[in-house]
C-alpha cells in the first residue's frame, strides 16, 4: 500500500483558494478576437529596452476602458446589489514568484495606467518581478491576510469587493493574467473582477488571440466585442506611436 503525505496550504495557495471561492460566483463568460499586431511587434523590437507586452496590454485596455465607462463598472453586495462605477481605471497584474522554496502568484495593482507612460509601466513591472517579495507593498498585503483565520480572510475579502470604493482601491477595476511566454493560453481564467484581459503567443505574422473574460451581471457580450475591436485600434494606434517615440 503506497503512502503518502500531508502538504500544509502555502500562503500563496491559501490566497488562489480565497480567490477561487469568490470568483466561482461570478457567471464569468469569454470573447475572442483575433488580432492583427504586425505594427506593434516591429514598433516593439525598434526599441532599446522592450516593454513588456503585459505592460502594453495593461496600458491599451485602460485606454479603451477610460473611454468606456460600462468597463469600469463592477458588482457589488453593500449596502445592496448595484453596480458601482470607478472614476479611472486600475488594473491588476498577476505575477509568479518564487516565495518560500516555491512559485506563487502575487497580485500587482497598476494604477491610473491609462495616463503613465510606458516605459514607467514597464519599470513598475520589471521592479515587481525583480525586488523581494517583502519589501513590495501590495505582496505584503496579500501575504498578510493570507496568514489569518479563515472566516476572518473571507470577510475581508468580502468587504473589499462589495464595498464600492475598497474594491476599486485594493483589487482593481480588471486583471490580466497571461502564460504566453511558456507558449500557451488560457481560454477562462477564473477572476472576481469584472474583466480580464488574456492574449496567447503572438506568431511570426504578428497575428494574437486576444479575449476578455467577463462579468455577465455588469456586461454584455456586445459591449465586450466593440471593446475588443477598440482595443485593437488603440495597440496599432496611440501605442504604436508610443513605441515608436521611445525608439
């Protein structure tokens, strides 16, 4: 008879677990576009220090939510069912990092990304990925309430996504989580927020599949296809031109 062993929940897993419990009531739905970014990748490789393409998406759908004001809205409990509509965009990074002999996934707050440059997003990411776990504001956060009981971890989670003006402030108004440097993609990633934006790898003709994974309670899958249709635009437009100042 083969025995095995007991793994106690890492802080990080205790977090994925919390998230899940909340994200799994969210009746979350995906549209694709398939995206023609030819322009893009060449403005991309002209540069001498490349931003990441997490930070161009990051700054691109923040362009299209800032003109979008359904896709800063968010569902919320307290004190009732309503939505709640943020003033600007934040988004949320999902980064892996190595944490206590093993890879975690922390959650990075991107703020006012439609108005900072890219080079500063690219920095901000780059100093994420780069400093100690402990000495990154948000990461010490997450790992703190991660240590707590239980029923006290959930109630903070609840409180922060139902009360209008903390959920904007500790998880953001959308997410991307992407795995298009290991040469795959996700089709539905599981997130409480309203939308998430995920792209696979790019090909040698520039060609993506972008999708946004949605809240159905906030958005339509109509309202989420113009968005994707704007979101394109403004990669092969205003960040193009971006890309292209800082080559």
């Amino acid at each position: 008879m083969l025995g095995g062993r007991a793994i106690r929940l890492s802080k990080t897993r205790r977090n994925i677990v919390d998230l899940l419990h909340f994200a799994r009531k969210v009746p979350s739905l995906p549209v694709q576009r398939r995206m023609q970014l030819a322009a893009v990748v060449e403005a991309r490789r002209a540069c001498a220090k490349r931003p990441q393409w997490s930070a161009i998406f990051i700054k691109a759908y923040a362009m299209v939510c800032k003109e979008m004001p359904a896709l800063r809205r968010a569902y919320v409990k307290f004190p009732w069912p309503q939505l709640y509509e943020f003033p600007i965009p934040t988004a949320t990074l999902i980064l892996e990092r190595e944490y206590e002999g093993e890879p975690g996934l922390f959650s990075l707050l991107v703020r006012k990304p439609a108005d900072t440059p890219l080079a500063r997003l690219a920095e901000a990411i780059e100093a994420a990925r780069s400093t100690p776990v402990e000495k990154i504001k948000d990461f010490r956060r997450m790992l703190m309430v991660a240590g707590l009981p239980r029923p006290l971890r959930r109630l903070i989670w609840w409180i922060g996504l139902n009360i209008g003006r903390q959920r904007g402030n500790y998880y953001g108004t959308f997410g991307l989580s992407v795995y298009s440097a290991l040469s795959v993609e996700s089709l539905h990633p599981l997130s409480p927020l309203t939308s998430v934006v995920n792209y696979g790898p790019i090909d040698a003709n520039g060609e993506v599949n972008v999708r946004i994974i949605y809240d159905h309670r906030v958005l339509d899958g109509a309202t989420v296809g113009r968005a994707l249709v704007r979101l394109e635009e403004i990669l092969n437009g205003p960040v193009v031109d971006e890309l292209r100042a800082l080559a």
